[in-house]
C-alpha cells in the first residue's frame, strides 16, 4: 500500500515589499484577512484591476482607508509604478497602518503571471 503524502505551503508573512506570487500564494490559501489596494485613478481601475481590489485613488487614500480599513490590517498596495506604490506605502504607515506590503510591479507582474484579473 502506499501512502500518499500532501504537503501544504503556508503562506509567508506579509512584507514592506511583496512580490506578486506571495500575494497569489496568500489568496489560493484562502487567507481572508487582508485587502489589495489599487491607487491607480478611477478610469485605470474599472479598465483592468487585481482581482479583488478596491479603488482608493492616491488623493482620497488615506482618507477611505481610515474610514473602512483596521489598523492591523494586511494590506497590498499597488499603483501606476513602483514609485508611486512606495508613496501610497509611506502615507499608509504613516497613518497608523502596521501591515503594508508594495505590490513589486504592480498589475504588470501580476498581468505577465497570468494571475486573475477583473475589468471592462
């Protein structure tokens, strides 16, 4: 008889800077807790987003997140460049946010990994 032996990846904790497979690797788990953030404007989003994530524009940012987000909240930002997801980053820590990863190459790594995304 043989025995058949399954091994699970947990996934890693969330980073100051997360490649795309981490984030994928967290929602095959099943991992609820956390939410992507996508900074980019409106018009970019409703076009073609991460699956999952919601709008919050960089000038109205730390104003939505502060009105929906914990704390203590994983979060996944990501934006037009790595750039300006750095920036979205800092004035989420800045804010208050303990749990912020930069989405590394953003929709354009997670795009060139064929993972899925949502848009018109």
């Amino acid at each position: 008889m043989t025995k058949l032996l399954q091994f699970f990846v947990i996934p890693e904790a969330i980073q100051d800077k997360s490649p795309v497979h981490a984030l994928k690797n967290r929602l095959d788990w099943g991992e609820p807790a956390l939410t992507i953030v996508d900074i980019r404007d409106r018009s970019a989003f409703h076009t073609r987003h991460i699956m999952g994530a919601i709008s919050m524009p960089m000038n109205e940012l730390v104003a939505r997140a502060g009105a929906s987000l914990e704390f203590i909240r994983d979060i996944y930002v990501y934006g037009e460049t790595d750039e300006q997801t750095a920036d979205a980053a800092s004035r989420l820590r800045d804010a208050g946010y303990q749990h912020v990863a930069e989405l590394v190459g953003g929709l354009t790594a997670w795009n060139e990994a064929r993972y899925p995304v949502e848009g018109i």
